[in-house]
C-alpha cells in the first residue's frame, strides 16, 4: 500500500510539475519581425535568431536577454533556419538566393557554403556531428517538400524529392537517426543515417490530428522538443516517440526553439509576437 500510494504521489508531483512549465518574455514584443526563426546557441550561451528590426538581419540575444544586430545579409538574402558546426562556424539557410550560408563569429564573414537552383527554399538545417548538414525543403505552394544533404565537397545532394511540406529537422544526438517533419501532413518522419551520410529505412515517428509543425531539437536526454504552429506549445517526445508533456507559451505561431547550453532553458522564437519566449526547464 505505502508503495502504490508513494508512487501516486510521484505521478502527481510530476504531473503537476509538467503543468508548471509555462514561458515567459525573453525578449520585447516586436523586437523581431513576424519571420523570426532560427534559432541556435553559440559556445558562449547567446542566441541567434533571424530578422532582428528586419527582415534580412541575424539577431543577437545575450543571455541576459540583451538584443543587438549581429549581421545584416548581403544580396537580399533573408535567413531561416541557424546552426552551429564549430566553435565559431554559423550555417544559415538562405531561403530566398537558395542557399546555406557560413558565417564566421569573430570576423563576421559571409560566404556561400552551398548552392542550389533547383531548391524550392532551404528553411531549417540540422547539423550531425561529423559536420554534415541536412536541410528541409518546403514548396508552401503545393504542400510539397525536399530533403538535402549538404557538404562542402559536394554541395546540396538530393535524399528525398515528393515529399509532403518538409520544414522541422532534426539528427540524433548520437548521428544515427534523422528527423523530419511535414508541417501541412502533420507527420515525423525518422530515418537511419548511413555512414555516407545518405539515408535509409524510412518510418513514420508520429502523427498528430491538429496544428501545424515547425522546428525540433533533441534535449540532452533524446527527447525531441517539436513546435506546433498554430497551437502555441512546444510537444515533447520520448525516444520512442510518446508524448511526455506539452508545454504552453503565450503566443500561438511557435516557429522554432534551441536550448541553452546547460539545458536548463529553451529559448522559442514567436512568429504571432514576433519575439523570442524563454521556459525554464
């Protein structure tokens, strides 16, 4: 009996405490335009995100919640999905020039990593731990998607054409599985990495019935954190793609989010706000 009712207990307290997991301002509304997304945390703990003041512009976010210009984009090139490869390396997708951008931290650089014309609009990327880069591919149109390989040898390698609205991207903590979502189908797609880098076995993760997806991360633990467009919350799933919890925000456009480098907060950009949102976790 004393084990049955300690274990109520903890069922409780943990319920209670996943309730509690509720955002708060992390910067002003209105200090991001509308296409604020992004967003990635370098080796120091600040944050990135795009379209500061403007569309066109990277914003930097201290973690005190200080917010500066950090890089305005050359050749009208506007920036969606931000990841880091080493220490001072930023990828930026550039959805309207059809390109992945490599920014340097300390000089401030922009080059063109990679090209590609046929791409619909590169939006999120995912980094794997041995430097490549996946991105997704949305044709908002069509209800349609992409998916890519990108490397600096070899440029964008085509994995997946045909597939539903690509937006959410994802790889494994461990480099063996990636992560994909349809934001118009609904759907989390998983695939196993293969040693090239290229992708196999392809399977469903999950699916829900409502709201759209948007950007995802894995915590330090293999849980996925997957946005949901439309809902206002942030969903997260175990390894074995059951829902854990779902954590609420004030706004309902959620577009993406990153993690300290602690864990102990996730930072979510607010298309709705147009703002970044902060949970203590």
């Amino acid at each position: 009996m004393k084990l049955i009712t300690n274990l109520a207990l903890l069922l409780v307290l943990s319920s209670s405490f996943a309730q509690q997991l509720k955002s708060r301002d992390f910067t002003k509304e209105g200090s991001f335009t509308s296409g604020v997304e992004g967003p990635a945390t370098d080796y120091e703990g600040n944050i990135y995100a795009v379209n500061f003041e403007e569309q066109g512009t990277i914003g930097k976010v201290t973690p005190s919640g200080e917010s500066t210009i950090f890089v305005k984009l050359p050749n009208g090139s506007i920036g969606n999905g931000i990841r880091f490869g080493e220490k001072h390396q930023m990828f930026v997708a550039d959805f309207v020039n059809h390109n992945i951008l490599e920014i340097d931290l300390r000089s401030k650089n922009i080059a063109v990593f990679a090209h590609e014309p046929t791409a619909n609009q590169p939006n999120d990327i995912a980094i794997a731990p041995n430097g490549t880069l996946y991105a997704s591919d949305p044709n908002w149109t069509d209800n349609t998607g992409k998916l890519w390989k990108v490397t600096r040898e070899n440029g964008f390698e085509l994995l997946e054409d045909n597939m539903g609205t690509t937006n959410g991207i994802e790889v494994s903590p461990d480099g063996k599985k990636l992560y994909v979502n349809e934001s118009v189908q609904r759907k989390i797609w998983v695939y196993d990495i293969l040693d090239t880098g290229f992708i196999e076995n392809k399977q469903e993760f999950i699916s829900f019935d409502d709201f759209g997806l948007d950007g995802m991360r894995f915590d330090d633990s293999g849980n996925l954190y997957v946005c949901r467009y439309g809902k206002g919350t942030v969903v997260v799933l175990s390894p074995s793609g059951e829902i854990v919890k779902e954590i609420e925000l004030i706004g309902k456009n959620v577009s993406n989010i990153t993690f300290s480098n602690d864990y102990k907060k996730c930072y979510i950009t607010m298309a709705d706000r147009g703002n970044l949102e902060v949970v203590d976790l």
